[in-house]
C-alpha cells in the first residue's frame, strides 16, 4: 500500500480550495491535506477544516490569533479530537511559510498576485506546485519558471490541465497551435454601448461556474482569458502567434491543441474543476470517479464563436504585454486588480476597467535585463498606485 500524498493547500475556503477539500475527503487513500492557508476572512470555517482534516499548521494573512485559537478549539471539541492542537502562523507570510514546508504538493488556490511568494517557495521546497493561481506565473514569468524543474508545476486551470493532457497525444515538436475555449461569460454576444450599463451583480453571473469574485468578474470582461494566453504561453513555451481562443459558450470542450497533421485533440467534460483539481493533485495518476463524465444518451448542441475583440479586448492587450515580458504583465494584472475591487466598489463603471489597465499598461517603463521578485513587487506596487491616479483624473 502506497503512503497518500501530502498536500499544503493555499486558499482553502475558497472555490478551488473548498472542492480540493472535497476531493481529498472522497480519497484518503491517495491524499492527506497537512497545512492550510487561508486570508481570514472567515476564521471559524478554516478552524472547522483544519480540525476536520487533522492538519498540521493552520495559517491565515489577516485576523486574530487568539480568536483563530478559540475557533480551532471549538472545532476540534466538536469533531470528537479536544487534544488537537495545531501550529498556528498568522501573518503576511504565513503562506508562504506553509508553502515552503515541504509537503509532496502544494495547490495554490489563492486569488492574485499575492500568491507569488507562496509559489516560489512551494517551488524551491522541491514540492510538486498544483497551480490555480495562475496570477503568480503570470507576473512572476521567468523569474517562476527558472526555479521549477520540469513538470514541477501542473497547472489546474481548466484549460490549461485540458491542454496538459491533450499534449500527450503527440510530441512537442509535433504541436501547431494551443486553441483555449472561452466561455465568453455572461456578457457574450452585447457590444460597447450595451456593457455601459451592467452591474457588479450580472458580472457575477457566470454562465457556467461558481468561482470567486476576481476570476468571475475577469471571466466577463475576458481578462481571465488574457491571463491564460500568458499562462499557456509561459507553461508550454508555445509563442503567442500559435495560441488561439475560441469562444464555446457551454465549455465541455476544456481547451484543444492542433497537431502538425491537421488532428486536433481536445479535453471533453463537464464544465466543472473537479477533474483538473484531481488531476493537478495527483498527477499524472487520475483519481476515480472524479467527475461525472458527460451523458452521451441525451442531445446537445455545441457552438463556436470567433472572440469579439472590439467589445472585449482583455485578450489583444494580454498578448502584447505577454509578449513585451518583463513586468508588464504584472503592471497589467495588478492595475486590472485594482479595477476589480474599483468596480465592485461602485467607484468604476464595467467599460472603465480595460481602458484603465490600458492607460497604466502605456504608461509604464520595464526595467531592461533579468527580472527580479524586487522588480515585479515594485512594478506592481507602482501599478496599484498609477491605476488610482488614473482613475483619479477621470
Ligand atoms: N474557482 C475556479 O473555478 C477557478 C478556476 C480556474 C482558476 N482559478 C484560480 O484559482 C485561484 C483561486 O480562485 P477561487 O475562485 O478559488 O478564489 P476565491 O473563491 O476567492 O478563494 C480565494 C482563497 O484565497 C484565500 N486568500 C486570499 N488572500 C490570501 C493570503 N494572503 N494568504 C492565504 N490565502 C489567501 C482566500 O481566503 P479569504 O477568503 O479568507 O481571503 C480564499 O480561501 C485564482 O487564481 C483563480 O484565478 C479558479
């Protein structure tokens, strides 16, 4: 019998955490989740997984310490272990500590840039890095991908597990071009004078899946889909000429590559993140039973749409700072994630948020040479401020 596999999991009362939880819950046999991390926000509920679970050390970024201890205390009288006392880190970088802890697989399941640090330390602990927070690889670019060896990281966006395994119909030298679906969000089909008027609230609305509200809120103005042009960029070493999007509203079709011989292999299943959750824990071993597969009995009705690129153009943007490198795209993600929040505020309305991450995007010089985790924190700081200024003006 093989020993399961430990896991630190980043971000556990969120969308991807809460479902790895499920996942690990369902497979004891193949998973033991030793460390959590969480913002804080809800400090009773990481008190309640941590006792379920039996973690070793729980850590959050924000709240009390003693209320953190008093919750895991209740939790753990109520899960029957009243003696469970685990190491508790609060802090900036109590993350990261977790992180670095050496656990077989870290998943990275915090929303933002702020999972740069957790990354490169669950990288340099020689840890397997299951990684939804794309933000990390995105900004931190080369100075990520110098420090994983290969297959280090496994990526557990959907798109980019589907291409993970449809890569393994071919050879690398074999692959034309990577196509990744995009859902179009919920805004799909409307133009510019149409999106003057939408609401934080219908941004929210996601034709397909229940995820937090940055990657929801990107996902409607296809900056998610940008982000992930850079992300199979940076995973694959595919150029961005050979990276293509295809709008496919109900998204069974998780992402596809076309081979040299004109085949195109594609990843197929419910649009839900269980499978490349599995996937990024267990890697390359699958996990029964992950995800109910597709009924092919009932009748069904797939479509295809070019991207509107006039409506929407995160994606045209994402690729010219993904190709300009250095930190412009983490100028682009941190000034669109001060947007985010900006609109969610009410302070911005729907149809401001690209211009302005556009505005700082030209605004900004990148530092020549190679990059450094000093340069990408600056840079990013540096958009955060230039974004209110910019919003400031209007
Ligand atoms: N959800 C999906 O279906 C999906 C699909 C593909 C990719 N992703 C990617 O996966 C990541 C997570 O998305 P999500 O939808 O799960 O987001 P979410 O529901 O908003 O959850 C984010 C999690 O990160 C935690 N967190 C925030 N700041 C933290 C910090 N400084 N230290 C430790 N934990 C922190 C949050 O805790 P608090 O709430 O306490 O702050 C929460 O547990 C994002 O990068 C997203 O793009 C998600």
């Amino acid at each position: 019998m093989t020993t399961p596999r430990s896991i630190a999991l980043l971000g556990s009362t969120g969308s991807i955490g809460t479902q790895a939880i499920q996942i690990a819950r369902a497979h004891p046999d193949r998973f033991r989740i030793t460390s959590l991390a969480a913002g804080g926000s809800d400090l009773r509920l990481v008190a309640q997984q941590a006792a379920e679970l039996g973690v070793e050390a729980v850590a959050v970024a924000r709240g009390d310490e003693a209320q953190l201890r008093e919750h895991l205390a209740d939790a753990a009288r109520a899960a029957g272990r009243a003696a469970y006392r685990p190491e508790v880190l609060v802090g900036d970088d109590a993350a990261t500590q977790v992180a670095g802890g050496g656990a077989d697989v870290v998943l990275n399941g915090i929303t933002g840039s702020i999972g740069l640090r957790p990354t490169i330390a669950a990288l340099q602990a020689g840890s397997t890095l299951a990684l939804a927070n794309k933000e990390s690889l995105i900004v931190g670019g080369p100075v990520v991908k110098a420090l994983a060896r290969p297959d280090q990281i496994v990526p557990v966006d959907s798109e980019h597990s589907a291409i993970a395994q449809s890569l393994l119909a071919g050879r690398k030298d074999e692959v034309r071009r990577l196509v990744l679906t995009a859902s179009g969000g919920p805004f799909r089909g409307r133009d510019h004078d149409d999106l003057k008027k939408v609401t934080p609230a219908e941004a929210l609305a996601h034709p397909n899946f229940a995820m937090g509200t940055v990657i929801t809120t990107n996902s409607a103005t296809l900056v998610n889909k940008g982000l992930e042009v850079i992300e199979a960029h940076l995973l694959f070493d595919v150029p961005f000429e050979q990276i293509d999007v295809v709008v496919h509203p109900q998204q069974y079709i998780h992402s596809m590559v076309e081979f040299v011989d004109g085949a195109v292999v594609a990843q197929i299943g419910l649009p839900t993140m269980l499978v490349p959750i599995a996937l990024g824990m267990g890697w390359p071993d699958r996990v029964p039973d992950a995800e109910t597969p597709i009924d092919w009995t009932k009748a069904s009705d797939w479509r295809f749409e070019p991207l509107d690129d006039d409506a929407f153009p995160a994606v045209r943007l994402a690729r010219q700072v993904g190709a300009a490198g250095s930190t412009y795209p983490a100028v682009y993600n941190a000034a669109n994630e001060e947007c985010v929040a900006a609109f969610h505020d009410g302070t911005i309305a729907f149809v401001d948020i690209l211009p302005t991450v556009a505005a700082v995007v030209a605004a900004h010089d990148a530092e020549s040479g190679d990059l450094t985790v000093e340069q990408v924190l600056a840079a990013e700081s540096w958009a955060r401020g230039r974004t209110h200024e910019v919003l400031a003006q209007r």
